[in-house]
C-alpha cells in the first residue's frame, strides 16, 4: 500500500505509533507490564525510558502524558532531566482497543454527498484521536453524523485524507468511502488539491509575494517540532502573497504547493515572521494572550473523486482571528 500517498502529512513516528497501537503490540501479552529502574543523571526522561524500554519514543511519550512514568512516584514531563538516585516506575497498560465512539459535537458542514464531506473544523479541535486526545476530535463527531466513512487510514482515522492542526482552524475534505479517499488521496500526491490559507504573522513583510521553497524535516533539537532541515527532509513549497500591511504584523494569503507537517507555520518562521499565537515556532507570549496560532484554511478546491467536477469552497476566518485583526487595525490607527 502507498503509505505515502494514503497517508499525506504522516509523519514516520506518528505512523509508528499508531501501527504498534493497531497491532495491539503483539510482541507482548495482554497483561499490564510493569518495571522500575534508575538512569544515568541528566538524562532526559522521555529519551531515557525509549531506551531502557525498547519503544518508539513516540510511544513512551505518549505513556508519559497519560501518567504511566513515575519518577518517584510522582509524574513528570518528558523533558525533565534524571537526577542522581531517581527511581523511575513504568507501567504499559494492555494494547488499548481500537474503538473510536461517536460523539454528538457540532458540526459546521459545508457540502455532503454520498461520496465526500466538506466541514470547517473550529479552532482547538483535533482531527482524529491519538494518545492524550482520544475523545472529542473531529472524527468523533463525524462518526456521529455519518456513520459510513472510509477505512484506509485505519480505526483511528476513519475518513481522514488530511489533517490541519489542532489551533488552526478551516477546511477539511473527508472520505467517505475507499473510492473517495483514494481519489482524493491521489490529487493530494499530485499536487493538485487547492488549499489556501489566511495568516496573520509578525513583522511587515515587504515583498508583495513570494515563494518559499525549503525542505521540512524532524527538528534534530526538539523532536516535537519540525525545522528547515536538508537531512532526513522532505520537499516543501509555499506560496504567500501579501493582504494587508501593519506597523507590527502582516496579514498574508499562503498556498500549500505540498503539505507537510506544520509547512507555513514552520515557513514564517524561517523567514523570520512566524505566525502570531503560534506556541511552538514564535514568541513564547504575544500582545494579545492568545494560545493558539492565527492560521484559518479559508479555500479548499479539489475534483470530486466520482465525477471529476472541480468543487471549490470558502469559510470566513473565525471569529477570534477577526477579533485579533480588528484589533491590529485599531492600533495602527492610533
């Protein structure tokens, strides 16, 4: 199967992840495995236990988020550094059943069809579950509305041909057959699938538009982020033209050419204006208290996968995105 394709912004240790969860961790048995042991001093926790246990370390920090590492009976995070004497406690729980439940979450659809589903996902919902988010993501609720969606990508991810992140609001296309989703899936691949998105980010951008072309890979210092990188990276490509200059902030319109895990976030931020309210690649506090990025998929295009008819779809930013920019323009004007 054309991982690649079917899977389109996975990356390799969220795959890893999810097929040790899919395959109920065969190696092991049923029971709940339990070991407590000590590591070098200054060793960093979650890197530590991947080691000593012989897990993915994806896997041992998703153990650690749900509080199944101890250090001294007591829970830390995956980053803390071991000190001289720390007993550490690890308990890996029977493989989890593979049972995603409908839940009855509101929905912004904005086209459903036998074949396809276009929703406008709210800012701070995630897509599909994954540990530290098994309920009410957006698959739940799509299992309640429609209970037919496609099974390529597995239990965890009925439906979902790509994915945008949990802060960043707007459209998704959602399979709901294996037809639908391999059509799609395809023009995704090829480069063909429309996405465009709205930004708000630091710093006046001078140049009209432009285009940056810059590979995206595992950053090497934190592995929970991604980084401009030209080992172990794939191709990126975006696209940005300017709306609206500010004293402080530029507003953009990017295009996705391929899409990569985080792209325009970590693309801002190589260019030195990341994206207002991003955690991860900007400034760890902004003007505005705001606790997630101001990125809004506001157009999505793509061939229904049945016809062939091009089918194309707006949303207006959210409300907290207008709110911010209403703001920025009142301040510009004082």
């Amino acid at each position: 199967m054309d991982w690649e394709g079917l899977n389109t912004g996975l990356e390799a240790e969220e795959l890893e992840l999810e097929l040790e969860l899919e395959n109920g961790d065969r190696e092991h048995q049923e029971a709940e495995q339990k070991m407590e042991f000590r590591l070098a001093e200054g060793t960093r926790l979650d890197v530590g236990v991947t080691e000593r246990v012989g897990k993915s370390r994806s896997f041992i920090q998703g153990l650690i988020e749900e509080g199944h590492v101890l250090v001294n009976g007591a829970a830390r995070k995956a980053n803390y550094k071991v000190r001289a004497m720390d007993q550490i406690a690890v308990v890996i729980p029977p493989p989890r059943e593979l049972k995603v439940e409908a839940e009855n979450i509101p929905l912004e659809i904005l086209y459903e069809d036998e074949d396809v589903l276009v929703v406008n996902k709210s800012q701070g919902m995630v897509v599909h579950p994954a540990p530290g988010a098994w309920t009410k993501t957006l698959v739940n609720a799509l299992l309640y509305h429609c209970r037919n969606l496609s099974g390529i990508n597995g239990v965890l991810r009925p439906g979902i041909v790509h994915r945008i992140d949990k802060d960043t609001s707007g459209l998704l296309v959602v399979a709901k057959n294996d037809l639908a989703h391999q059509g799609l899936a395809e023009q995704i691949k090829a480069h063909s699938m429309a996405r465009r998105y709205l930004a708000i980010v630091h710093g006046v951008v001078f140049e009209p538009s432009g285009t940056v072309e810059a590979p995206i890979g595992r950053d090497p210092a934190d592995r929970k982020k991604m980084a401009v990188v030209f080992q172990n990276a794939k191709e990126a490509v975006t696209h940005y033209e300017v709306l609206e200059r500010f004293r402080d902030f530029t507003l953009l319109e990017a295009r996705l050419e391929t899409g990569r895990t985080h792209q325009i976030r970590v693309h801002m931020a190589y260019l030195k204006h990341p994206v207002l309210g991003d955690p991860l690649y900007g400034p760890r506090k902004n003007p505005f208290g705001l606790q997630g990025q101001m990125l809004h998929a506001q157009l999505l295009g793509f061939q229904h996968p049945r016809s062939g008819e091009y089918m194309e779809f707006s949303a207006p930013a959210s409300g907290m995105f207008q709110k911010v920019l209403e703001e920025i323009r009142r301040d510009d004007l004082e």
